[in-house]
C-alpha cells in the first residue's frame, strides 16, 4: 500500500523524467534564433517582398528512442488567413539525417527521400516570411521526430493533412521562433 505522501512524490518523479526527455531533443541553427528578426535570406522574393527566399541551415540532437524518421515544419500563426500560413513542410526525413545545410530546400540538398510539400504560395519547398506591411509576425520551424519511417500521403497533400500526419506520428518536437517584420 502506497504512503499518501510518496503518491505525490511517484508523480513528481514521473513528470520530472518527462521534462528531462523532452529537454534532450533540441533544434539549433546558425542561420536564425529564438525570438530575433529573421534575416532578408530568408525572406520571400515576391507578394512585395524582396528576400533570398532561402531556407535556414537547422541541426537537431538528442532524437527520442523509436525515432524513424523527422519532418520539418516553418509556420507563420499571425497570418491573418484564419489559419496561419505554412512556409514548409518536410517529411520523411531518414532518421539517420541531424542537419540541414543553409539553403537546402529548393537546392537539391535535402536528404535522399525527403518530400517537400507545396507551402501556401503554391510552391514545394520553403517559401520565406513575407508579412503584411506593419506587422510583426511570428515564423516557428519546428522539427519533429516520427515514430514511422515514411508518411503515407496522397501526391498533392494539403498543409492540413500533412499537418495531421506529422501530429499523429510525432515522439517530441523541438522548435525556434523567430520573427520578422517590414
């Protein structure tokens, strides 16, 4: 029979190796960093905006155990279109992959395998910030480690179902957010 005092402590114990696990897995970068204005490399070229559209270099450690593979998010929240804008999706990712060299998606650099979904302007690949004149928004890449080896996804997919895909496979993420305004 368990004391009333050591229940609490189990759950403590519990919580505390979760958070521990999760601190493992993290997502660093040369190129961006957490809470800084993105640089104009990484802006978009079009829609107003005069950027090297170029996706930042992104390295990540500490994969949680049953890791099979990663995919890569880039999501803007502020976009005033209801449901925020996606910059880039990437998955299947080998799990044998931890970087991303600076300028990868749309380069042919990206990892054999790798299957870069078309971002909401229209484009497989990265697609840079670009916000409204006057805003300050939001841009949070995030990696994801998968407990599967290959998503399973119509050719085409949409954001939304590559979105549910990733969520529904996802061990732990890590992620940067970074901003930019013009």
């Amino acid at each position: 029979m368990l004391k009333k005092a050591s229940f609490p402590v189990f759950l403590l114990a519990i919580v505390m190796a979760n958070a521990a696990s999760a601190q493992d897995f993290k997502l660093s970068s040369s190129s961006i960093a957490e809470g800084t204005q993105l640089a104009s490399s990484f802006v978009f070229a079009g829609f107003g905006c005069e950027g090297g559209n170029q996706s930042p270099q992104l390295s990540w450690s500490g994969a949680p155990e049953g890791t099979k593979s990663f995919a890569i998010t880039a999501y803007d929240p502020d976009a005033p279109t209801g449901s925020g804008w996606w910059h880039w999706n990437a998955v299947n990712i080998p799990a044998s992959v931890t970087s991303l060299e600076l300028g990868a998606s749309g380069d042919g650099k990206m990892p054999a395998g790798t299957v870069e979904i078309a971002n909401d302007y229209g484009a497989a690949g990265f697609g840079g910030a670009c916000p409204p004149p006057g805003e300050v928004h939001r841009y949070v890449f995030t990696v994801h480690a998968l407990a599967t080896d290959r998503l399973e996804l119509p050719e085409n997919p949409s954001n939304a179902l590559a979105g549910f895909m990733i969520g529904a496979n996802t061990i732990e993420s890590a992620r940067i957010t970074a901003v930019y305004n013009r």
